[in-house]
C-alpha cells in the first residue's frame, strides 16, 4: 500500500528518517518551529546531518508547521525530544504536545508510531489516553500505536540510519505488521520484531544505560590509576589484550542519549518500588567527570604558581563528541562554566561550532584561530578529527612557561601532555 507518512520532529532523528521515507513514501516533515521549517523549504540543515542538495533533491516532501497539511495522513511518526528537568525526572511535554496534534488529525485506520525515547509503559500511559481523548477514538478499535525507538548517531557517517536495525512493535498483530513493513521498506539492515511495546521501549533504554555504566566503571579505572600516577591508557591498551575485555575508554559523557535514557529507567524503577543502585552511581560518575577535568586543572594550575602570572585558558572542542556539531547536554560546556566559577578567562576554539554559525550561551570567547594568547594551558576536551593532525608544539607556543596541555581524549602521546583521563 502506497501509505502518506508524517514526521512529527525534523531533528537529529527525524529529518534523516524523512528523507529516506521520502524515497518510497509521499510525506509530510511536520515541525512547530517555523524558522526550522523555512531553512529546510531553503535546503538548509542545521544540524549537519543531511547535506543541503540532498534535503531538496526529493519532491515527494512537504515541510509544514500547519496542522492542515496534515488530513489526508495515514502513518504518523513521532520522534520529538525527550530530555530530563534539572532534577532528572523525564521532560515529557515535547512528547504531551506532539501527541495532542497528531489526535487533531487522526481518523479510523490511522498508525501512530513513536521514536522518542520513553521508559517501559510510557507509550501505553501517557501517549494513548492523549491520542483516545483528543480524537474520539480507541486503540486498535479504530486505530493503531506502534514503537519503533531510534538509534541514530549524531555525526556517526558510518552507521546510517538504513545500516541500523530497526526494532519494530504494535499494539496488535495487525499494526506490528504494518509497521515492520515500512521500516522494512527503508532500513538495508532489516528489521527486529518484538512482542510488545513495552518490550521495545525497555530494548532502546537499556542500551544506552548498559553503555552508560560502562564508561562510568573505565572513568573510575581513570581517576584511581592518576593517583597511582599510572596510564591508564596503556593499562586499558594492555587489558584489551584479553579477547573478553571490553574495550570503553574514560571520558565525558554528554550528548541526548548516553547521558538521559538512563534516568528514564531509573524514574520508572524507582515509581515500582525498586532503586537501581548501579545505573545511578554510573550516573553519579559521569555527571562528575566535568567537574574533575576542571578541578584537577586548576590544582596543577595552583601547584606550578601559573595563576599569579595569567588567568587565560582554552578549552579546545565543546560538543558533546567529537565530529558533530550538537551540543546538547555537553560536559565540555560544563568544563567551561566551572572554569569560569574559578574566575579564570577562558577561550573556547572548536571548528564545528565555527563552520556552522552556533553561538554558545555564557561568558567565555569563541575563538576561530589559535593565536599567541598566553594561556596558562589547554583543556582538549573534544576528540575532533581536526586537532589530531595538530602539531602539540603549536599548543605550547600559544602558553606561557611551565604551562598545563590536559588530554582529555588521549590524542596525543603522553610524554608530550601534563594530564589526561
């Protein structure tokens, strides 16, 4: 069946998804923000992820913040934001609205097919009753809900979205079908089926929290070995030799993903009676990987008396990983406003944010040179291709005498850095 498929959400996750659906499907890239939906009409993504000529290449899209466009919809997929507050509790009204439009315009025989990431039974819970009272209707007497949760990576030119399996889930037999066959349509990789929703949305949590705990054990590994003035990389390089030891490596843990989808399954064990002692201390460490870069900065920084002599630092990268450009929930940004509570100076040189015009909201500078600034040292806090082929002597011509190079991603050898995770 040639279905009419709508995206609600042109993001990370949903833009891609629209351009591939819009090989085989007409549809709809439906976003609220209409200054996001101007760019696309101009073929210009803001998040990097799809190149201009190929956003206007497809004629089979329209891109709408009308809820008109919308009528004659047979599929909607839903792939809208779903961050924590700041007490980490799951941000769910990006999800709340999203689902009050698509029932403004759902009619019988109708899927609704959400991406976002939930935690087990949120689907059920709260999307459903939203999409029952806003149209009158009732699941899987009149309509469908299905599950498909996302596993794009940002940045990631590898891993595409039709090299990824694709886990598929419907509330009855008949909408898992449907669902499967679409995915099926568009993904090379094939499709997974699963027996429910909540066995679907429990998959896409748990891969990120497994993840998750595993940095936070190797950022533990880090911080004991640096006071056993140890290296941690050759200790993890050696380890690796072991053909069952997994190979994470330390470092920050930011981003839309790694560092969220745990708390959404810690909020929904916690709501059932059970506190999840692992995923939280993982948690715990990672969220404080920001604060110890920056506070074993500044103690070295008092140790070589550099302070009385400059108060200029740069932070070099401050996306969330390295050859993107999202920086959404980036622990470098942290790195940068903890500095700045120690009344320090900082510049912040990053090619990502240069090449596409993002502006970074506090005090520091964004530089897009690296000249002689005497700095009294460097924090490489992102992994960007780029500073790979940087010769470290021209980081130390652009610091005063004695100064701290702190690598934090490991780039460069460690006789030629001062600290490193």
């Amino acid at each position: 069946m040639k279905y009419k498929i709508a995206v609600f959400g042109l993001g990370y996750v949903g833009l891609p998804l629209l351009i591939k659906l819009s090989q085989f499907y007409d549809v709809v890239g439906f976003d609220i923000d209409r200054s996001r939906i101007s760019e696309l009409k101009n073929g210009k993504d803001r998040t990097g992820e799809i190149k201009d000529k190929d956003i206007l290449k497809s004629k089979s899209i329209i891109y709408s913040s009308h809820i008109e466009d919308l009528k004659l919809i047979d599929i909607f997929i839903v792939t809208v934001p779903t961050p924590v507050d700041n007490v980490y509790q799951p941000d769910l009204k990006n999800l709340r609205h999203a689902c009050s439009l698509v029932g403004k315009s759902l009619k019988k025989n109708n899927i609704v097919i959400f991406e976002s990431t939930v935690y087990p039974g949120a689907t059920r819970e709260i999307c459903v009753p939203i999409l029952e009272k806003t149209s009158g209707l009732k699941l899987n007497e009149h309509f469908g809900v299905g599950y498909s949760p996302e596993r794009i990576n940002p940045g990631d030119k590898k891993h595409t979205i039709e090299d990824i399996i694709k886990i598929t889930s419907g509330s009855n037999s008949e909408t898992l079908l449907i669902v499967d066959q679409i995915y099926k349509k568009i993904i090379s990789a094939g499709t997974y089926k699963v027996s429910s929703i909540e066995v679907a949305e429990a998959a896409k949590v748990i891969e990120n929290t497994q993840r998750d705990i595993n940095i936070a054990l190797i950022n533990e590994f880090s911080i004991i070995f640096n006071k056993l003035n140890l290296s941690s990389k050759e200790i993890l390089e050696a380890a690796c030799t072991k053909w069952n030891f997994l190979d994470f490596k330390p470092g920050l843990v930011g981003g839309h993903c790694i560092g969220i989808d745990p708390y959404y399954l810690t909020y929904k064990s916690m709501e059932i009676g059970y506190k999840p002692e692992l995923i939280l201390a993982g948690r715990k460490i990672n969220d404080s990987m920001s604060y110890y870069v920056a506070s074993q900065f500044v103690k070295l920084a008092v140790k070589k008396s550099l302070l009385q002599k400059s108060k200029k630092v740069l932070v070099m990268g401050v996306t969330f990983k390295e050859n993107c450009k999202d920086i959404r929930n980036s622990k470098a940004i942290e790195i940068v406003n903890i500095l700045e509570e120690y009344n320090l100076e900082v510049d912040i040189y990053d090619p990502m944010l240069f090449k596409n015009n993002i502006k970074i909201t506090n005090k520091s500078n964004l530089i897009n040179e690296l000249k002689d600034k005497r700095y009294l040292g460097i924090i490489i806090a992102v992994a960007h291709e780029e500073f790979k082929s940087f010769d470290i002597k021209i980081l130390r011509d652009i610091c005063i005498e004695n100064s701290i190079i702190f690598d934090v991603k490991n780039i460069y050898p460690s006789n030629l850095t001062d600290l490193r995770l």
